[in-house]
C-alpha cells in the first residue's frame, strides 16, 4: 500500500561567485515536496532523509534543500469568509 508523505526542507540559496568559492548560502525559507512511498520504503525516515540531503543539500549546487522531517502528508482542509469570518465545514 502507497501513502502520501510531505517532506519539508530549508531552502539555501548561493550568494556569491558562479564557481561557489568566495560567498555564503543564504536560508531563504522552506520548500515542501510531497511524495508517495510504500510501506516497506516508509520504515526508516532518517535514511530518506540522509538520502534526499545527500542528493539535494550538496556544495555543488546553487539551490539547495535540506530535508529536515518527513511526515505522513493530510490534503488540507478547505476554509471559506463567511460574514467577514473564516469558517471551516466540520
């Protein structure tokens, strides 16, 4: 069986030079990414973690992401303005 997980990343951005040697990576936020695993790739979160660092948090790119949690991902709940109040369907 197949669920849906969220991954959620800091996303780096390189501020310097195009040859990465003289500059910083600058935190600009988060970057979420959704993703469909089965339950035998579920089992060990740290190692899709270690995993997904090593391709994606990596020196050698201008943008980087690194994963920081994976948890099961829930679709969001519609909101809706009602008479100038949020109100959600229960």
């Amino acid at each position: 069986m197949k669920a849906k997980y969220i991954i959620s990343c800091q996303y780096k951005e390189w501020y310097g030079n195009e040859e990465l040697t003289e500059g910083r990576w600058k935190n600009k936020g988060g970057q979420d990414f959704i993703v469909e695993l089965t339950d035998k790739e579920s089992w060990d979160m740290c190692k899709l973690i270690k995993e997904f660092n090593e391709c994606y948090d990596v020196a050698t790119r201008h943008n980087r992401y690194e994963a920081l949690s994976i948890d099961l991902y829930w679709s969001p709940q519609e909101a809706k303005m009602v008479d100038g109040k949020v109100t959600i369907d229960r």
